[in-house]
C-alpha cells in the first residue's frame, strides 16, 4: 500500500488510483525562459522517485508535464533577442531535455507546450465553458475568473479570502479586474506581444488556464496526482483546481503532492534572487551527475533542502560507501556454498526498501535499509564467510535498487587493480595507472597539493581511486569522457 501525503487533505493518505492499476500523473514543467536551476531539478527529480515507485509497484503510468513557453518573461526574453517565442525557447527547453537525461530522470509521455494550437483551443473551450456558467467575465479585452464565484477556492491552500494576496505570477499583472483576487484566463492583446485570434477574442493564455488544459487533454476532468514544488501550491494550483472544477463539476485530482524547496542560506533558490547554480556548475565543481542526483534525492521531498558543498560532500560519501561496496563484492571469488544470512540480509533490505519509500516516499528510511545491508554483508566479509555466490547475488540487489529506483549509474562501476609496475598495457588504462603512480609518487614526496590534484582529475574523467590495504584500487563510475 502506498501512502502519500496529500495537500488537500493536509496528512498522508493510502493511495487508491482512480482506474486500478494505471496512474494518471502530471507534473508542472519549466517555464522556459531560461536555464532551469539545481532547485527546479530538486522537484523534477522528487516527482521521478514517486513514478519510479509507482512503476516499481507495478502500475502503469502516463506522465504528463506541461512547457510553459508563453508568460511575460518569455516575452520579454523573446523581445529583448528579437527572436520569435518559439525561437527564443529553444535552447532552453534543448537543455532541459539533456539535463534531465543527465539526472537519469525518465521522460515523460508527453511534454505539451502552451503556444501549441491544439492546446491552446483547449484553454479556449475552457474558457467558453466558464463565461457560459458565469464564473469568467469580461473587462477590457481580457477575461477573468471570478474566484467568489467558487466556493471551494482556497480549499487546497487553506487561505482565507481575506488574508489572499496576488501571488508573484498569478495577480501581478497591471490588468484591470472587479476584485484583486480574481485571476486572469485570457489577456488583452498587447503592442509587441504575441496574440492568438480565438473564439473568445484575440489575446493570449494566462499561466493557470494551460495546465488545466493540457491535463485535460491526456487525462479527461480527472486525474489521480499532480505534482510540483511549494511555492506552485497559490496561486497556481489552486486556480488549476477552480478552473477545471468550475468547468467541468467534478473533482479535478486525487492527490496533491508538494515537494519542499532547495535552499541557498535559507532562501529558496530562484533566478530573480540570482542565488542560483545551474547543473553545469555543479558538475565543473567536480561532483557527477550521479552525485548530484543522489543529492537531489536523498533529502525527504516535504523537508528543506539545503544545498552546500558539505551537503554534496555527504552524498559523494554515501555513495561511495555503496560503489566501495561493489568493489568489494567484485573481489570475492572463493567458491563454496552461499552463506544462509546472505539471503535473509537481502530479503529484510528489500523489503525496508521498499516499505519506507511506499510510506510518502521516505527515503532516508529506504537508504538506511541498503546502509544496513552493507554493513552486514561487510561484517561476513571481513571474517572470510562470503562465497562468489553470495557476492553475486548482493551485487543484483543493489543493481536493481539501482535500476528501478535510485538511477545513480551503479552498475558501470567496474574495478581494476592498479598494477605497481605502471601498467604495461596501451591506451587509456595505462593512461589512467601511469597517473595513478605520479599521485603516488607525489604522496611519497609529501606533495599532498599535487596528489589531489591528480585524484580531481582522474575524477573528472570519472575515475574514483580507492586505497585499500592491498594497494590502489580504481573503478569507472561514468562513462569514459571523450
Ligand atoms: P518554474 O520554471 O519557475 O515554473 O518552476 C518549475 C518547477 O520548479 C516548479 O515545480 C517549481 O515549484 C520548482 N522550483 C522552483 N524553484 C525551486 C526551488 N528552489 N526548489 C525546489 N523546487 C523549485
Ligand atoms: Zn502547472
């Protein structure tokens, strides 16, 4: 059984899809205007641990996330270049694609854009809708929700009328309306703006309308969980939610779930606060994809989580716990019959898991069980008791934690004893072991500055070194780099 805490409820709750077995997901996607940050991959990355476990539980999943290429800062970006939207959003959303691969973070079945025709005459239909039933009007060119129209609005972000303000993108726009709180369906047309000639008018999307639209388009009124960060909670999705209920008159999700935000000295990081670092950044500072996810994903996704070296430090040193872990097992190769824990150390592992990711996701408990694992399993080890059997049946467990659920490239983890005599053999391992003898030769010289530098290097090329009582050990941890 599944729990999740649900947003709209305010506690965790036994997940019950709406059709057995499959699962209707959306998630809101970047707005494209820029690079996406280390913090917007914290949210896709928690969104890409809950569809893992759900696959993992063996639903089917249809996934949908939306591409916001239309908004005032796409605009200006796109004015300011020259460029047409679709021009100008290009490269952005190119990036996001190729960083979310580089995160390991599986794609979703669909990426629907708000400047896409079919998309928009979804927004339009919604919109009809709501001018018919009286809850949308009309004020000089552009069209509005009247929020006290809706009675539930404010039942997922539980805040009183009163105490309502404009959210940053949802009411900060200069568009004359009948009460503060209500929000903008359709804009005006605007000198140097975009405008599509609908229905309704000319004009362009508000933000809310498109999500209401696209989920619509995939998914029918209704769906089971739609996801995002916080700070999506107001205005964006409780618009979302009085839209499509106000539309359609059933209930528009099943369960919200909300995933805390990645902080930089305790400020949420955000492009406007310029306290943001990019994927790339992160990367030059010499920690790999599958460390920064490890990051990204190891922090429960309703806590706060606070992005410092000392917090990517951490994760390289959890994870290299389990890569040494493999390296280990790599070197049992005694034959015998396998050790009766072995397989009760496995089945409890598996079964903590899987248990504690099935409880609202909670991942610290889930690693804990593989932490356990190995200290077990090394405790065997070091007393000689592990056969080739036991070591090859460990290894599948941690690959298919690996695999189904972590996705931090644990299996190119391969291990190569660095020959004392410099390597003899050609290429790019004996490249590798001749650096591995100058860091050596450099330690013996007390050169510390030199000998790290050397082990930088051999990582950036992602090769991890291990002193081990028998000597230097090296393994692979990424694909060579060209
Ligand atoms: P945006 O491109 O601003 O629409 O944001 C895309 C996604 O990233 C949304 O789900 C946001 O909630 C999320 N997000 C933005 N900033 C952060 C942050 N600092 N930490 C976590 N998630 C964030
Ligand atoms: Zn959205």
């Amino acid at each position: 059984m599944i729990r999740l805490h649900n947003t709209l409820s305010g506690r965790a709750e036994e997940f019950v899809p709406i059709e057995p077995g499959r699962v209707k997901l959306y998630t809101c996607g970047p707005t494209v205007y820029d690079y996406p940050h280390i913090g917007n991959w914290r949210s896709y990355v928690f969104e890409d641990l809950l569809k893992r476990v759900l696959l993992y539980r063996g639903f089917r999943v249809l996934h949908v996330m939306n591409i916001t290429d239309v908004d005032d800062k796409t605009i200006k970006g796109a004015n300011l270049k020259g460029l047409s939207l679709q021009e100008y959003t290009k490269p952005f959303i190119e990036s996001f694609q190729a960083e979310r691969e580089t995160l390991s973070i599986l794609a979703a079945d669909h990426y629907p854009r708000a400047t896409d025709p079919e998309n928009i005459r979804g927004m339009v239909e919604i919109i009809k809708v709501l001018l018919g039933k009286g809850i949308a009007y009309r004020k000089d060119g552009s069209i509005y929700f009247a929020i006290d129209r809706f009675p539930a609005y404010g039942r997922l972000s539980k805040i009183a009328l009163e105490d309502r303000r404009p959210g940053s993108r949802g009411g900060a726009d200069e568009y004359e309306k009948e009460s503060v709180h209500d929000f903008a369906l359709w804009k005006a047309p605007k000198e140097g703006e975009p405008s599509w000639d609908t229905e309704i008018g000319p004009g362009r999307p508000g933000w809310h309308i498109e999500c209401s639209a696209m989920s619509a388009r995939y998914f029918g009124p209704a769906f089971d969980i739609h996801c995002g960060g916080v700070d999506n909670i107001f205005p964006h999705h409780e618009n979302e939610i009085a839209q499509s209920e106000a539309a359609n008159g059933v209930k528009f999700v099943n369960y919200w779930v909300h995933g805390h935000h990645l902080v930089v000295d305790g400020e949420k990081m955000a492009k406007s606060k310029g306290n943001f670092y990019r994927l790339s950044d992160v990367l030059a500072m010499g920690y790999d994809a599958a460390e920064i996810r490890f990051l990204l994903l190891s922090t429960h996704y309703r806590k706060m989580l606070d992005f410092t070296e000392g917090a990517l430090r951490q994760a390289r040193a959890s994870l290299e716990r389990i890569r040494n872990f493999l390296v280990d097992l790599a070197g049992i190769t005694s034959d015998g019959p396998p050790h009766p824990e072995v397989a009760r150390l496995i089945d409890s592992s598996r079964t903590g898991f899987i248990e504690a990711l099935e409880d609202d996701l909670n991942i610290s408990e889930a690693l804990a069980s593989i932490f356990t694992l190995i200290k077990k399993a090394n405790v065997l080890k070091d007393k000689g008791r592990l056969v080739r059997k036991d070591a090859e049946d460990l290894r599948a467990f941690i690959l298919l934690v690996d695999q189904s659920i972590l996705s931090v490239n644990l299996a190119s983890v391969t291990v190569h004893a660095a020959a004392s005599d410099g390597g003899s053999g050609g290429g790019a391992e004996a490249d590798i072991e001749k650096k591995i003898d100058a860091r050596q030769k450099a330690r013996a010289d007390k050169d510390f500055k030199r000998a790290d530098e050397i082990r930088q290097e051999l990582l950036q090329a992602g090769i991890v070194l291990e002193d081990t009582k028998e000597g230097i050990r090296w393994k692979r941890v990424g694909p060579p780099k060209s």
